[in-house]
C-alpha cells in the first residue's frame, strides 16, 4: 500500500472495509492508526478483517450473510452500528457502505478489500468509484501497492520514478485527456472502450497529473517498476 502524506488537518477521511480479500493487513492496522479516519465502515464480511487487526469498526452494512455470529455479537458488544439490509436486495454489500460514506460528505474515501476475490465483485467495486466520482467526493480503492481512483476534472497522482500507471476509460469516451509527468504524454487525445492503448505507461519523478476534459478515466497505480512482458504504453 503506498501511503500519501498525512491528511491536513480537519480534512475527513472514512475508510471502507469490503469483504474480498485483504492484502497486507498489517499495512491497513497502520494506514487507520496514522490517518485516524472519521469512520470506519465495513461491508458485511469486511468487519472480520477488521476485528482480526484489533480494532473495532463504528458501521457495519449489509445482508450479514457473511459475518459469523460470534463477530456479530463481538460488534454489537463493541458498540458498532449494525445496518442489516436484507439478502435479496438491488445494492451489493460495499455499494451500501459507499453511499452510507457518500451521505456524510467526507473529503476522501478509501476502499479496502475491494479486488482479489471474485472477479464480478472486483468489477462492480470499481464501477462505484464512477458513483463517489460524481458525487465530486474523492474515492480510491487501495489493495496492497495498488491504488485505484476515477478522474473525471484534474488529479495530481504521487509515486516513484517508473511506476507503472495505466488509464482506462469507464465511459464510452472520454476526452481532453492531457498526461504531464509521464514517459508517454498525451494532449488533448481520447480513449475510447475497446481501445485500451493506456496500459503501462510510467511515471517520470514523483508527481505527474492527469486532467479531462469530458467522461470518467479510471487510474491504476500499480506500484510496479517492470512492464509486464506485452504491456505497452500510449
């Protein structure tokens, strides 16, 4: 996980716990103890990973189809919020926690355990990065190294020199796409669904930036230095 400067004071933070697996847990135990977030909100199962660090989560949304009594029961003695929805719903479990985070206007966002486990769920939880990205309020899904957001204005994106970064589009185009601070710069181009020639490009120092004109373009920092064989950049 690549840990950004602390926040600046009085900035809110509420971190999401998803259900998916759960990469470096030691490095989420440190990531909430140095930011301090306002809440820490878990999407049913996601409570197990973070009562297994120590720490007592103050929401918990969803079916509860995966939460073991004995979690529950240790929860609702810690004082946690349970929300139970029921099973046969429209929402998924991390969809319902996002909008619980969303309706409390935070300034930032951070999604854990949302990649590694069934493929349809890693996808409908970068599909919600599109839905806090609309609301205006700043979403990323962190999984170990990797982090994920959604630029749909400007953002400034920090890393290390040859950190593999790539862009996709998540709608069916986005334009006014400008890259300053990358090995393959772009000004004013398109990406489009289908076409996915942002894969790979690299980080030139520290900070780079990104900015759109029109559509959602979906970011992936891999905190990997080395292309995979067959990767190219724009």
């Amino acid at each position: 996980m690549t840990a950004e400067p602390e926040q600046p004071s009085g900035r809110r933070v509420i971190f999401i716990v998803a259900g998916g697996p759960l990469a470096e847990p030691r490095l989420l135990r440190d990531r909430i103890l140095e930011v301090g977030p306002e809440e820490v909100v878990c999407a049913d199962g996601g409570a197990c990973h973070v009562l297994e660090l120590g720490l007592m989560p103050q929401a918990v949304i969803g079916d509860l189809d995966s939460l073991p009594k004995a979690s529950l029961d240790e929860l609702t003695a810690g004082g946690c919020r349970i929300l139970r929805y029921p099973p046969r719903k429209d929402e998924t479990d991390t969809e319902l926690a996002l909008r619980y985070a969303l309706d409390r206007k935070p300034d930032r966002i951070e999604i854990y355990a949302a990649l590694g486990g069934r493929m349809d769920h890693a996808l409908a939880n970068i599909s919600l990065l599109v839905a806090a990205a609309k609301s205006g309020i700043e979403a990323r899904i962190i999984d170990g190294a990797a982090e994920l957001f959604v630029v749909s204005g400007s953002a400034e994106i920090q890393g290390t020199p040859g950190e593999i970064v790539s862009l996709f589009s998540v709608t069916t185009e986005v334009t006014g796409i400008d890259l300053m601070g990358f090995e393959y710069s772009l000004q004013n181009a398109t990406m489009e669904i289908g076409k996915p020639y942002g894969v790979s490009n690299r980080l030139l120092g520290e900070k780079a930036r990104v900015s759109v004109s029109t559509g959602y373009l979906l970011v992936i920092k891999t905190g990997e230095k080395e292309a995979p064989e067959g990767g190219t950049g724009p």
